[in-house]
C-alpha cells in the first residue's frame, strides 16, 4: 500500500515491463494511467488490471490513455486530462520504447531517428510534462527505462545511444528538479522475458527460447528476468521506501558485468 491515495502514469503500458508496472503499482493502491499509442491496447490493459482482485482490495485503479510519446503537444494534452481529473499526479514512469536493430553501417538514418525519439525524447516530453503538476507540489517520483545496452550492444547503436542518453537525462533532471522535492531515478534491465526480447531473436535467426537459454549462460543468476521483477524495483523507487535516492541508474541483469 505504499501508493494509497496517489496517482500514476506509465508510458507503453500495454505491455510488458510498463504492463507489469502499471499493475503492480496499482496493486499497491495508486490510480495508474496507462499510456500506449494505441488506445484500444491501452485500455485493455487498463481493464486487466481493474479486474485483478488484489487491485481492488487495494483500493487502485486504472484508466487507459492514447498519447504519442514523440509529439510534446499529445503528451501535454493527456498527462493534464489525468492529472486534472485526479488533482494530483505523483508518479511517472517512462516506458515507452522500441528497437529497430541493425549493424551501424546499414542501419537507415530514418531507424536511427525513430528511435532516439522514440526511446529518448519521449522520456524528455514525459518529464517536462510531469513536472508541471509536481512543482507545484513540492513532491513527485520519475523512474525512466534505460537498459543494459546503454553499455554498448552490437546491432544497437540507435538503441544504446538512446538509453544511455537516458542516464544522462536522469541524473540532470534530478539536480534540476531535486530542488522541488522531485526524485528522478532510472533502471536499466538486462535480458528480460519480452516481446521485444523475443523480437531481437528472430533478428539473429534464433527461437525465443534458445535466445533466452544463450543469454542465461552469460548471466551470473544463470537465467533471464521477468517483468515483474523490473516493475518491483521500479515501484521501490517510486516510493517513499527510497526518499533520499536521486539521480541514479540501478541495473537489474541478474549480475552481468
């Protein structure tokens, strides 16, 4: 119940780690907004998670929202509906993301610019919205989605710059905003069970499975992590249980080095 009372947007909430975001902190008593670019996915979502009965004995909610993360102005339009409705917003969490791999020496410029935009300067449009409503109140939590890549992966120049641009984005935010009472804060998964994971496999011609078999040899905890362990995570530091954490990356890749 550490979100009793308080609200929440989580981008690309349709699925995956922002899916396993938005319910586990709705299972913990906030009314979560969950963003995607299509809003029949988004309000699925959004009705999955109000059908789970720990939600409702939680007393948390959810409502399904349409919002192009690329476009300042669709951000600002659906970040203001939600938070005016509710007369708060405490928490956000940038999600929204994709990949579009290829080697640096084919890779389209168009890729390159999708997703940069796409995994980066939506995060910049989340924050610069959100803050907006939590100035004011001298409180509120970001948490951002950065990634392992952001270290440098092969087939990834587009995606690496991006999430370690999100580092970046994150400890400046933080100094920027700490002033006001706003924590800015970042993980940066490893290999984790998704769509996108799965995605990347048929990239290099492999199954899902003999993909996720080869990361886990390389993984210390010998084995890929789920999205519900980044959304754990993700919800401590959202929370007031890491009140005087800010401006930090904390990497979950079950000890990948």
């Amino acid at each position: 119940m550490r979100f009793e009372g308080q609200t929440a947007i989580v981008t690309g909430a349709a699925r995956g780690i922002g899916a396993a975001t938005a319910l586990r902190l709705a299972r913990e008593g906030a009314r979560v907004a969950v963003i995607d670019l299509s809003l029949d996915a988004a309000q699925d979502a959004a009705t999955s998670i109000v059908a789970d009965p720990a939600v409702a004995s939680a007393g948390g909610g959810a409502v399904g929202l349409a919002a192009d993360m690329t476009d300042a102005e669709a951000v600002d339009a659906a970040f203001s509906a939600f938070a005016a409705a509710e007369g708060r917003l405490d928490v956000l969490v940038n999600n929204a993301g994709l990949t579009r791999d290829d080697l640096l020496f084919r890779m389209d410029p168009a890729n390159w610019d999708l997703v940069l935009r796409t995994n980066l300067t939506s995060a910049f449009h989340g924050i610069r919205s959100a803050q907006r409503w939590m100035t004011p109140a001298k409180s509120g939590s970001i948490v951002s989605l950065s990634s392992r890549s952001a270290l440098g992966a092969r087939g990834q120049a587009n995606y690496a710059a991006a999430k370690a641009g999100i580092q970046a984005l994150t400890a400046t935010a933080a100094i920027e905003l700490g002033p006001y009472g706003i924590r800015v804060n970042a993980v940066a998964p490893g290999y984790i069970a998704t769509a996108m994971t799965a995605a990347t496999a048929s990239r290099v011609g492999m199954t899902t499975t003999d993909h996720q078999e080869r990361a886990a040899e390389t993984t210390p905890l010998r084995r890929v992590g789920e999205p519900e362990e980044v959304a754990a995570v993700i919800a401590f530091l959202a929370s007031g249980d890491a009140s005087y954490v800010s401006g930090q990356t904390l990497y979950i890749n079950g000890g990948a080095r």
